[in-house]
C-alpha cells in the first residue's frame, strides 16, 4: 500500500508538472523496490521516471534510465515496460535527427506489440512509422504504414457509439423542429398578407361603387397584378430560404462531424489511453490474483472502447481525407469495397490538380460515399465501374454499378434519404446529376461540378 500511494503521489506530481517533487517520490520508489528486489516494479519505475527527465528535457538522465528499464524488463520478462522502451528508443532518436535508429525502434515496438497482441501499442507504433516516413519525405511508406494504424483503430468496438449516435439524432430531431417552426411561421405570414390584401380589397370595392366603371376596372387589373407580383416575390424568396438553408445544414452537418472527431480523438482518446496507463500500474503492483484479473479486464475494456473512439472518429471525418485529400481518400475507400471480396470496384481517379477548398473535398467525398452505400445497401451488384476527371474548369464524375436498378416512377426523390443526400451536394456545389436506372438494367450517375 506504501508503494502504491507513493507511485500515485509520483504520477500526480508528474501530471502537474512539477517535475522536481515528482523524481523525488519517483528515486523513493526505486530505493524501495530494490530493497525488496522486486524487479518487475523497479522496471517500471525506472521507466517512469525516465518520461520525467524527458518531460524536464534533461535528455540523458531519461535515456540512462529507459536503458536501465529496458535491460530489467527483458530479464524478467515485463513485455508492457519492454515495448515501452523500445517506443521510448523511437521517439529520442527522432527528435535527435536519426531516423535509422528512430525507425529501427519503431519497428521492435511494432513487433512485440504484435506478438501479444496489444492492437493500441501496435496502432500507435505504426503511426509513429507513418509521421517519421512523412518526416523523410517517403510518402508511400508513410500512407501505408498510416492505413495500417487506422485499420487497427478501426477493429476495437466502442461502448460508447450508442450515445454518441443518439446524441447526433436528437440535435438533428432539433433542428428539424426548428425548420419546422421557421415554415409555420412562414406561412402565418403569409396569410396575414393574404388577409390585408383582402380587407384592401374589400374597401376599394366600397369606395369604387360611386367611381366609374372604367376606373373600376383600372383598380381591379392592377390589384390583381400586384398579387401577382407578391407571390412571385414571396415565391423567389421561399426557393432562396430554402437553398440557404439546405446548404447551411450541409455545412454544419459536416463542421459537427468533424469537430466530434476531433474532440473524441484529442478529447476522450487520450482520456482512455491514460486511464488505460493507470490500470497497467496498478496492475502490476497488486498481489490479489482476483484484482489482477478484473484489473486486466477492465484494462482491456478500456483499451476496445479507446478503438472504438478512434474508429467512430475516422467514421466521421477520415484522416486520409483532410491529411492526403480527394484522390488518396477516394482510392482508399473503394479498396475497402474491394476488401469485402463480394464487389469488383474498376475505378479511376485522375485529379493530380493542387487541393481543393475544404468543404468541396468534403462535399464530393460524400457525393461517392453516398453512391456507394446505395449499392451496397439495395443493389445487390458485382462490380462497380468509377471515373473521376477534369474537363475545362469541371469535374466529370462517372459512377455505374450493375445492380438490379429500380423503377424512378415508383421511388421520389425526397423519400429516398440517398438520392436526395447525392441531389443537395450537388446543389451546393452548382453542378448538375443526371440518373439513369431501370429494373434489372443497373444505374448509372453523370454529374458535372464547375470548378470555377
């Protein structure tokens, strides 16, 4: 119990930065483990206060410290200190300008992660391995290495996908109830309008009777051109509220989508990786075979709902996307298609031009996202045939899959959640879809975006 306070009192000093307080409890651990020549825990200790001396930048303390860790952990076998190390390793040699040693040390962490199957060492080493290839200018190594690591992301299950998602409904539910309101609102105005416009009426008629029939029918015309005009303008002003509007939900949609990812892989990623840390010291410093137990599970559990975080995060905004942009995200997707080994994906995606704005990568990524779930999801097709290329300030897309089509006659736009999610982004791109599909013939999208 004394060792466990101290080494809690040693983290917590370390968490508040006050790195002096927290060597000192660290050095008392130490002494104490090697009075009981426990190995194990002296190993851990070692590598603890190493992160403190580098946390302190006093950089060769924390490497003779990590050396020391890392020769105890492979005398007894502590492989959670050991990989630790190895990672340690990585990271000193890439801040001091030796990307052999740093890629060396990356890959033994790698590799013993993987051998016992620590899947969130394993991402976060293959991720270190894709910033240091990036760093070198090796851009293939260091776009495979990074599916790499958001593959593994992407297998651990979240816990907390339920919430997240119903929390997502509701602000939608929201929002709709909102616009909602906007229309009643809309059209109460619009019938107060009606209504004056039929009390002016009423009275012109009173005051026309002693008039003569000609100036009766002058006032007439003219009112009912004036209604006519008011509708129209009201009219005009409807479609451009509503266009407004679709777009600024797209946006939003896609700001909310990406600050969530955000905030759960800087925010609640990190919340669970140190939790995580925590239980692994105190689980290797209990002696009750039944606390370790439930000490390694919860730890495990820990580590999946870490994952599913990452993976919910990807999900929402893909990190291939804003990092290596349209192309690179494009041919990634599709290669996750192919990997289901049920669709055959022939697809070309010529647009070596300098990266677009933002929200129109977004926009277009979702365009074909969209596409693709509809076939998955209805058509029950074999292969999907893709094109994406620049013509004269414009980009042609060209999507067919040979699925089993549908009767458009029988299917409106706005009830179907796909289309109509296809049809808005392309409205707020300005460009211009043309859908061709008949029962048992396939279908098929033509869709222009104007680049200027």
């Amino acid at each position: 119990m004394y060792i466990v306070s101290l080494s809690n009192i040693a983290n917590i000093y370390y968490k508040l930065e006050q790195y002096q307080k927290a060597e000192q409890a660290y050095l008392e651990v130490i002494e104490f483990n090697k009075n009981t020549q426990d190995n194990e825990a002296l190993a851990l200790s070692y590598a603890n206060l190493a992160s403190v001396y580098a946390s302190d930048l006093k950089q060769e303390l924390s490497f003779e410290y990590i050396n020391k860790a890392l020769n105890l952990a492979k005398r007894t076998h502590n492989t959670d200190v050991e990989v630790q190390a190895y990672n340690f390793f990585g990271i000193y040699y890439s801040r001091n300008n030796d990307p052999d040693l740093a890629e060396e040390y990356y890959k033994k962490t790698a590799e013993l992660a993987k051998s016992f199957d620590d899947i969130t060492t394993l991402s976060i080493a293959y991720n270190n391995l894709s910033l240091l290839s990036e760093k070198n200018k090796d851009f293939e190594n260091a776009l495979a290495y990074y599916k790499l690591s958001s593959a593994l992301q992407d297998s651990i299950i979240n816990e907390k996908k339920l919430g997240i998602i119903l929390d997502l409904e509701s602000k939608y539910e929201k929002k709709k109830n909102e616009a909602e309101i906007f229309r009643l609102l809309q059209r109460n105005a619009e019938q107060e309008i009606r209504n004056k416009d039929l009390k002016i009426s009423m009275i012109s008629a009173v005051s026309l009777v002693v008039l003569l029939l000609g100036t009766l029918f002058y006032f007439r015309l003219k009112s009912r051109k004036d209604k006519i005009i008011a509708r129209q303008k009201i009219q005009q002003l409807e479609e451009e509220r509503k266009l407004l509007a679709a777009q600024a939900v797209l946006v939003g949609q896609e700001n909310e989508r990406k600050r969530i990812a955000q905030e759960l892989h800087d925010g609640i990623g990190v919340l669970l990786s140190t939790a995580s840390m925590h239980f692994s010291n105190v689980q290797e410093n209990s002696a009750d075979e039944k606390s370790v137990k439930l000490l390694k599970k919860a730890n495990q559990l820990l580590k999946r709902a870490g994952g599913e975080v990452r993976k919910i995060s990807h999900n929402m905004m893909p990190g291939v996307l804003s990092k290596f942009g349209l192309q690179e995200a494009l041919e990634d997707l599709f290669e996750n298609v192919e990997d289901g080994g049920e669709i055959v994906v022939d697809y070309v995606v010529d647009h070596k031009a300098e990266r677009m704005e933002e929200n129109m990568e977004i926009m277009l990524y979702r365009i074909v996202q969209e596409m693709l779930n509809n076939t998955l999801k209805h058509a029950q097709a074999t292969k999907i045939v893709f094109s994406l290329n620049k013509e004269t300030e414009k980009l042609i897309i060209r999507y067919f899959d040979n699925g089993k089509g549908f009767d458009q006659k029988e299917i409106k736009l706005e009830k179907s959640l796909g289309l109509s999610g296809i049809r808005s982004r392309v409205d707020f791109l300005k460009g211009s879809m043309t859908l061709q599909t008949e029962p048992g013939k396939g279908t098929r999208y033509d869709i222009s975006i104007p680049l200027a």
